[in-house]
C-alpha cells in the first residue's frame, strides 16, 4: 500500500506542476488577447470611418468633375471647387485620426479585484518556483 502511495505522489507531482504551469500561461494569454482586442476594436473604427469619408467624397469630387466636363471645359470656379473637396477630405481625415489617436491613449486595461489577486498569486507562485 505504501508502494502505491509513493508511486502515486511521484506521478502526480509532475503533472499537477505542469497543469499549473498551463493554467497560469492560458491566464495570461486570455488578458493579452483581452488587450489586443480593444486596440484593434479602435483600429476597425477608425478605417471604417475613414473608408466611408472617403467614399462620400469620391461621389461628391465625382459628380464635381462630371458636372465640370459637361461643356468639355473646366472653368476656374468648378477647379477651386473640387480642390476645396479635396483639401476639405484630407482635414475631416484628419480628424479622424486624431480623434481616434486620443481615444486610443484613453483605453486602460480594466481588471477585476478577483483577477488581480489571482494574477498576483499566479506571479508569486511563479517566482517561488512552485506553480502546483
């Protein structure tokens, strides 16, 4: 019976530290996802925005110029106009970015209590060497 006992303890040792071990890397991973997540979240926002700025101002520099060649001739006035669209989408462009820029910075990692003490316990465990 002691036999048993001793073979059982020599076994389970090594496999209780690596499931540990794995426990605490998916913990981490998952936080570092959770993280990853809200910046691209911000990124995806930022181009759909910029894509349909970019669309709207394609149709209006569009219909500009087809109105412009309707004669074969582009006066001064429609040339200024589609210039003035032009530059009006690069500033709203602008914007954007910046926009998305200063909501990027704001983004904090929010982590519950509970998690925090798991990830301080998972740490200390790690630095101790015993990850059981």
């Amino acid at each position: 019976m002691a036999r048993v006992a001793l073979l059982s303890t020599t076994v389970a040792t090594p496999i209780a530290i690596a499931l540990g071990g794995v426990s605490a890397g998916c913990g981490l991973t998952a936080a570092s996802c959770k993280f990853v997540e809200r910046k691209l979240q911000g990124k995806i926002r930022k181009h759909d925005e910029v894509r349909t700025l970019a669309e709207s101002k394609l149709n209006s520099v569009s219909d500009l110029i087809s109105k412009a060649l309707d004669n074969n001739e582009v006066s001064d006035g429609e040339l200024q106009t589609i210039l003035a669209e032009q530059a009006k989408y690069h500033r709203m462009k602008k914007s954007i970015r910046d926009s998305c820029r200063k909501a990027n910075t704001k983004i904090k990692f929010e982590v519950t209590p509970s998690e925090k003490k798991e990830l301080a316990k998972m740490l200390l465990l790690r630095k101790d060497g015993n990850l059981s």
